[in-house]
C-alpha cells in the first residue's frame, strides 16, 4: 500500500508500507536510517539540545554525531554567516518581538525550565548512582553569569567564552570523563592543556553550535530569540530576558532540590529506571509508522510528493507561504497540525492503535504544561516526533532553534505520541 | 477510579471492577474524560452516561451496555470492538473513527456524529432514531480485515438490515457504503454525494444524488471570504472564479487553494483567510 494523505494515491513518491511489518518497504533519498535504531533514538535521547543534556545510556552513536555535526556546521555557518549584513535588521526583529510577545516570552522562558527540571531529575540519578555531579548547580551557574554579563553589555563571544572556562573547570572538577560528545573532549583537552580556548571554541562551535546553545540556560533563551542576538552588541531586551532566564534557573533550581528531596524519600517517582523500558518501544510498529508520516509530512512540505486531498494541499501551501516568509513559529504550528491529520488519519485505517496523540506532557515534578520544545520526556510514555530536525538539508532555518518566540509571536505546539 | 483499575488490564471488566450481581451498573467516573486506552476487555450490562469521554477502546466487546449523554471533541474513538445490543442515546461525538467495528442489533437515539470517517465497520439490524450524521466519509483500508458481511458486498462499511427513522444526512460521502435491506423513513438529505453507494435499494431521492458536497464546501469558503474581506477582494475574485470553472466543468480539480497561492492574493488576506478555512475543513469529509 502506498501511504499517502488522501483518497487518491498520486503520491507517486512514497514510499510502499507492509502493514504486516510496520514499516516502509522503500526509502527516499534521507531515510537510509529508518531501519537503524539509532535514528530513532534521536527521538529519545536530548534531541532538542543534546549538547545540554547528557546520554547515560551511551546510544548517542557516531553516526548520530556525525549528523549533528554537519548540522551543527550548517547552523554555525548561517548564524555567522548572517551577522554582517542582517544585524540590524535582526536587532530590530527581536526588539519587535520581545515588546509584542512578552506574554510568549514567558511560556517560552518557563519551557526552559523545565528543561532544567529534566536536567535537574537527570542530576538526582546521577548522584543517586554515585556519580555525583551538581549539574543544576553548574547550569543555574552558568544562566547566572551569562545574564550578569549580559546585563553589563559583554559582547556575545565573551560571553561564551566565560562560559566555556566555567564548564570546563566544574565538569573536569566533577571527574566527568569525557565521552563521544565534542563538548567534554574539547573542555578536557583545555583543562589539560592540550587546546587554546579559541581551538575550544572553534570545536564547539562545529560540533553543532553548541558553544552557543550550550552556554548554559539564559544564553539558550537568547539564541531562541533568533539568530538577531548576535547582532552585537546585545540589545537591553535581550540582556533582559537573560536575566529573567537567570532568576527562573534560581527558581527552578529549588523545584528541582525539592525533586530530589521527594524522591530521597520515596515519594516522587523515579522515572529514570523507564529507560530500559522504553528502548523496546522504540522499535515497534507504531513508531515506525509515525516516523514515516512524519517524513512524508516533510515530504509534502517540500515539494516532492503532492498531496491529493484538497484541503490538505491548503494546509501544505499555507505552510511552505510561512517558510518563504520566515514566520517559522507559524510554519512549526502548522506543521504539526498537518502531521496530526494525518495521524489521525492512519489511526481511522486502523493503524497506531496504541498512540495517542496528546498535546500537554506531565513534567518530572509533576507540572503539567502545555507545550514545551522538544526532548524526551522521562516518565517512559511520551515521545515527541518534530519536523526538520534531523535534516541538515532541508529547513535548516525551520529549526527549533531559530523558532523562537521568533519575529512573528507564533508558536509551535509538538505533538507527543504516547505509546501503551 | 473505574479506568485506573481498567488500565493494562484484559477480560471481564465486572469481575476487574468487582461489581456485584449480573444487573445493569453505572460506570460512569470523571476519568473517562482522560486520553487513555483499554483493551481486550468485556463489558457486560454496564452504564455509561453524562460524560465527555476521550478514553478509546481497542479490542473490546460491548454487551446490552448502555451510553447516554456522551460526548467528544475529537479525541474518542475505538478500533477493533464489538458491539451487541446496546442502547446509544443524547451522544454526540465529533471526528470519531471506528476502524473495524461490528454493530450488531444496537438502537442508537438522538446520535450526532460529526466528522465521522470509519473503515471496516458494519452496522447489523441497527435501529437508528433521528441519527445526524455531517460530514461523513468511509475510510479504505484494503489490507484491513473486516466483518464477512463487507467483503460478501465488496463494501468498506455496510447497514445490513437497518431501520432509519427521521435521520438527517449532511456533507456526506457514501462511496463504498452498502445499504442492504434497511427501511428508511422521513430522511433529510443537504449536499451528499450518492455515488459509489452499493444497494439494490435507493432510499434517497433523484434530484438528491447530485449533491456533491465539494460545492457546498466551495460556497461556504466564498460566502465567509465575502463577508470578511469583501466582494472586491482578490480572494473572493479568484475562488469565484474558481467556482464558476468547477461547476461549469472546466476543470474538475479540486485543487482550490492553487488560485489562492497562485501570487494574486495578496498575504494579508491569506493571513487572515487561513485560519477561518482550518475551521470550515475541519467540517467537511476530506
């Protein structure tokens, strides 16, 4: 059977699906790793930032980083390539954006905390195991100081820079062992000597713009204001917004310790023994099925496949009108809408039986929110399937990263596809 | 508590809930309002009513159970289940999908189904009393088993000796739909498409099987981009003119939004346009 979104089957390039297996039968031109377990860990492991978030399980594969890294490239070289000659076009964006979107700034900066919240629960199994390491401290740190810096007026690059020393220093202090991620092999062969700062830098930001992204949570909630930020020196907005990232980190900070007090007592729940169970989960049917929609979404996006329903060709219009526009929050929401349609879809032909699409998660500390950006989320029954991500070549400016609270005051709503 | 006890678990849902005796028994609990699944469970003689329901079912079989004043905005739907002479009363459910379901000798009153897009089902000696049904359209599934009885008709859902009272069709496409053997009485029949309906017997009037639901979609498009943007828009211009090519036959695409995104309409039409059309699609059967 051809998977296609409508009636009709013109969508002569999609790919064949054996409904017995659960999964396509052909591939296009990207999806060389639908088959291949650790594509589909990149929906579980830190997809949304893995260079914030660890990997305990050690599933982040070569091949994985290998991906981020030429993405990691591509988003470097757009986001230095950019500055010269839109700076202050981008500083006006965000000036425009933080003004009129203070209420989605908000949302935006409480995502962030709860990004910090599954950091934090990650934190607590982490000292739970004898690994102790005071990652929250380290991350609250490091929002701390980039929103102090910020609010001096330091330029972005020392700002990252400061950065880049403190974590080096609080991760080797911590006996981290460096693992497969640039990050740590880069901040240990500067703790060791081996490497300048600017060798540490350049590596970090190869590996995938994670000197920026990873400079800790305020310098995170700026880059999603747009690659505007960089046009420098920082606007007070943005400089404001670092400091507000700053105080939530605080305020998380202490949810967090009240986290792990609860589970050193017995009364939270230790979602992070889950993990084992959700590897399985990661290769049913089900997850197979969403991946291919999810790429034929992207392939309708793009162009290569037309859609044959008329209102589904609309939605596909309206959605490529955003991108040409760069209103990437309102092509993100879109986006999902059309995914979720055609999820629906596959469920009334009586596929994914056991998913449900469900649009607000329940957080570690049991905080219900929703939307949130994407990562897993660790109670074991929610995946969250984005657009674009693992793409680097198509819709590298869609990117979550650059979707922000963005120029347009639109936001993306993820899907989360619980599995039973 | 009712759906905590029923999570993960299969069989008898009287002896999971431990409910006394063989009588009916309300089951009725805030929480089927939860996104939740159960599965392979039997309900016998139990009572569900005044809910807004999201829980789904896969698998179950549902016997002399009565629901009433259930409703749902999309979330609720069931694959798989069986159902025997239950009582469906005041229920008004919106997008449900019902893949591979077997209605037999239920009554269903005062049943509002909207959006309602099933594959593989069949409703056996079901008496239906004013059912609304808007904007329905039969999903395929071809490699999805199904009841003999659709595959005896080569139909993809079937009305197998049915009795319809006052029901009231709208928006609807019946291809693939078999009705074998029902009585139809006092129908209301608004912009259906009767083409593709396998019976021997049409219940539906002449002039009524050139309903095409499509068009009534198109006039709604134009009557709201009128009101909002005016008949000197270019929006308007260009789905008018659109209209007037699809009825007339000169082109029979359905492709409407080409004309739209075409570079002629300006964006802040499509701007504005774009969120009143998700609304209106979401009515119709596509």
């Amino acid at each position: 059977m051809v998977w296609c979104d409508g009636e009709a089957s013109e969508s002569v390039l999609a790919r064949y699906f054996d409904p017995k297996l659960g999964r396509f039968l052909t591939q296009d031109s990207y999806l060389g790793q639908i088959d291949e377990p650790p594509s589909l860990h990149r929906y579980l492991y830190a997809n949304a930032n893995p260079l914030f978030f660890t990997d305990p399980t050690g599933h982040y594969s070569r091949a994985e980083f290998a991906s981020d890294l030429k993405w990691g490239k591509d988003f470097a070289s757009a986001f230095f390539g950019d500055l010269a000659e839109n700076a202050g076009r981008r500083a006006v964006k965000v000036g425009e954006a933080v003004v009129t979107n203070a209420a989605h700034m908000v949302v935006e900066t409480g995502a962030q905390a709860h990004d910090v919240l599954v950091l934090a629960a990650d934190a607590a199994k982490r000292t739970a195991t004898g690994e102790g390491f005071d990652e929250i401290n380290l991350w609250s740190e490091t929002a701390r100081a980039s929103g102090e810096a910020f609010a001096e007026g330091k330029s972005t690059s020392d700002v990252i820079l400061g950065n880049v020393k403190n974590v080096a220093v609080s991760t080797l202090s911590a006996g981290i062992v460096p693992t497969v991620q640039e990050q740590y092999s880069a901040l240990a062969d500067f703790a060791a000597g081996k490497a300048t700062i600017e060798d540490v830098e350049d590596r970090l930001a190869n590996a995938a713009g994670g000197a920026i992204l990873n400079a800790g949570l305020a310098s995170y909630a700026s880059a999603r204001l747009g690659y505007g930020w960089r046009g420098q020196p920082l606007s007070a907005e943005v400089a404001q917004l670092a400091q507000r990232g700053s105080s939530i980190a605080k305020g998380v900070k202490g949810l967090a310790e009240r986290g792990f007090e609860r589970l050193h007592e017995g009364i939270g729940r230790n979602d992070f023994t889950t993990i084992g169970r959700i590897e399985p989960r990661v290769r049913s049917e089900s997850v197979s099925t969403l991946k291919s929609i999810r790429r034929h979404t992207e392939r309708l996006v793009r162009g290569n496949v037309k859609a044959s329903n008329p209102a589904i060709a609309r939605q596909v219009r309206s959605i490529q009108r955003a991108i040409s526009r760069e209103q990437f929050g309102r092509a993100g929401t879109r986006y999902h809408s059309l995914n979720f349609r055609l999820v629906r879809e596959a469920q009334a032909k009586g596929f994914l039986r056991d998913v449900i699409v469900d649009r607000s998660v329940q957080t570690p500390l049991g905080i219900r929110r929703s939307r949130r950006p994407d990562y897993r989320v660790t109670n074991g029954e929610i995946l969250d399937i984005k657009p674009w991500r693992n793409n680097p070549k198509a819709f590298d400016l869609t990117d979550q990263f650059q979707d922000l609270l963005g120029a347009t005051g639109e936001m993306p709503i993820p899907l989360y596809y619980r599995l039973w | 508590m009712v759906i905590e006890r029923l999570l993960g678990q299969r069989g008898d849902a009287r002896e999971i809930l431990r409910l006394p005796g063989d009588g009916y028994v309300d089951i009725s609990d805030a929480e089927w309002g939860e996104l939740e699944i159960l599965r392979d469970l039997t309900f016998h003689r139990v009572v569900l009513a005044q809910q807004e329901i999201a829980v789904n079912f896969v698998d179950c079989l549902f016997r002399e159970s009565r629901f009433r004043g259930l409703h749902s905005t999309g979330h609720f739907w069931g694959a798989g289940n069986r159902w025997e002479r239950c009582d469906l009363s005041g229920i008004n459910l919106a997008d449900v999908i019902s893949p591979a379901n077997v209605f037999e000798q239920c009554a269903f009153e005062d049943v509002s189904l909207v959006g309602y897009k099933p594959a593989k089902t069949v409703f056996r000696r079901c008496r239906f009393s004013r059912l609304r049904l808007e904007g329905f359209r039969v999903v395929d599934n071809a490699t999805l088993k199904g009841d003999p009885d659709l595959e005896r008709r080569g139909a993809r859902v079937a009305f197998v000796q049915c009795e319809f009272d006052q029901p009231y069709f709208s928006k609807c496409f019946f291809e693939g739909v078999a009705f074998d053997g029902c009585q139809v009485s006092g129908a209301v029949v608004e912009a259906c498409d009767f083409r593709g309906v396998i019976t021997d017997q049409p219940w539906w009037k002449a002039d009524e099987r050139s309903g095409d639901p499509f068009i009534a979609f198109l006039q709604e498009l134009i009557d709201v981009t009128a009101e909002r943007l005016g008949k000197e828009s270019a929006s308007y211009d260009a789905l008018d003119g659109y209209r007037r090519d699809y009825v007339s036959g000169r082109t029979t695409s359905r492709d409407y939004s080409a004309v739209l995104y075409g570079g002629q309409v300006p964006d802040r039409e499509l701007d504005l346009l774009e969120e009143i059309f998700d609304d209106i699609e979401g009515r119709y059967p596509f």
